[in-house]
C-alpha cells in the first residue's frame, strides 16, 4: 500500500515579523510532508507563485483572513491523501502529530479535526441567542441592530449550510481533513468582514457536518499537539 501524501499549508499576513513563520518552517523541515505557505498580502491583486526558505507560496489578495488562505491551498494542491491548515503563529508541541492527525481523519465517520473546539459555542442556537455571545455586531442599512448569532446564520443560509441543531465548531487555528472531505464541500466560504470571516468559521465546521461527517478534536485535550502563542493551552481563551 502506497504511503499517504500530506500537506501542510501555513498562512501568514505579509505584513507580520517573519520570525514565527521562519520558527514553525524550521520545526517542520524533517517530517514526512509537504510544505506550502499562502501569504496574504494587501496589496496583491492576482494569486503569484513563489519561494520562502525553499518551501513553496502563493501569494493572494488578502481576503477571508485564515480561511481564506487555507481554501486558495487546496483549490491549488487537490492531488494530496490530507491536508493540515495552520497559521504561522502555531508551533509543534509532539513529534508524532502527523500519525496523530492521519489516523483521526483516517476513521470513516471523520471529516475533519483540530486542536480546539469552540465550547462557549457548543450550545443550542436558542440558547446562543439569548447568551452574552449574542452582542450588536453592526447595523443593517436601515440602522437596525445586527444582533451576532442571528447575523451568522442568515450567513450560513446564505452560503446553503444547514446549522444543525448548535454552534459547535473547531477554531480556525489548526485544521486537518482527509481529501474526500474536502472534495465533498468543494471550498470554504469566505468572509469579507472579521465578523464573516467568524461566522465562516462556524460554517466549515457545519458544512462538514452536513455530509454526514463528524468534526472532532484530536485529543480529549486542547492543542495537545500544536499550539498557538496566542492561545491558554485549556482551550479556555487567548493569553
């Protein structure tokens, strides 16, 4: 039997320090994987092939944030076994992540899986909605209130993804999906606001889920495998 094929895409904003990104490369240099890295930049106007530390980059406009990158690596990589999404402010905490990973998204019922489930979201959405999560995110254009968890399901409505019966959602940290998952969904919805781009965190999860795939974590805890500097390794919030 053939060996999987997996790459590992990591996002980075062009205008942050190069040190975190230089750090996660260097970390993943000896493993069994391929390396490309998706650079959002301001100030492109069309996606541009190219090389950092000799790992391969596409450089792209800078829209939908982390997703966004993410969803331009597959769309240019559709030939891979999995796929590992991070951002360059991860960092490996376990060398066996990769086996880890591969064998989580190698069990049937499995579509996708990270290192941290968004708990305050793994609630009904009535519940949501009457929650302090359900904050004025903006104003329609008759200045009416966007009240947060109503706004993100008209989103998901919008991009055709049935909510499910709750928010529960992976962070878009760290993402890991086996090809047929993604081929199933065929793209991420892309956010043009922060708050698009939150709620299109929510729909991959839900758009998963429903094909019929469970999202999970892959470890009962919390970036048990990779972390990010920003985030408690609880899971419970940012630093």
């Amino acid at each position: 039997m053939s060996k999987s094929k997996l790459l590992i895409t990591i996002s980075h904003y062009n205008k942050r320090d190069k040190i975190n990104l230089i750090n996660l490369i260097n970390s993943l240099t000896n493993e069994n994987c391929d390396l490309f890295i998706i650079i959002n930049d301001d100030n492109c106007k069309v996606e541009q092939l190219g090389f950092f530390h000799n790992v391969r980059t596409l450089t792209r406009p800078n829209t939908g944030m982390n997703i966004g990158s993410w969803n331009a690596a597959y769309l240019n990589n559709q030939n891979y076994d999995f796929y590992l999404f991070l951002q360059d402010e991860c960092m490996i905490l376990e060398k066996s992540f990769i086996a880890c990973y591969i064998n989580e998204l190698s069990k049937k019922e499995v579509g996708m899986t990270g290192e941290s489930i968004n708990n305050k979201w793994d609630n009904k959405w009535d519940f949501l909605a009457n929650s302090i999560l359900n904050y004025v995110v903006g104003y329609d254009i008759q200045k009416k209130p966007l009240y947060r968890v109503p706004y993100y399901l008209s989103l998901l409505k919008t991009w055709l993804i049935e909510p499910g019966e709750n928010g529960r959602h992976l962070r878009s940290l760290i993402w890991g999906f086996k090809k047929e998952t993604l081929k199933k969904i065929s793209s991420f919805p892309i956010g043009a606001t922060k708050e698009e781009c939150i709620a299109a965190e929510i729909a991959v999860s839900k758009k998963v889920e429903q094909i019929g795939l469970k999202v999970t974590q892959v470890n009962k805890k919390p970036f048990k495998y990779i972390s990010h500097i920003e985030w408690r390794l609880d899971g419970t919030g940012k630093i």
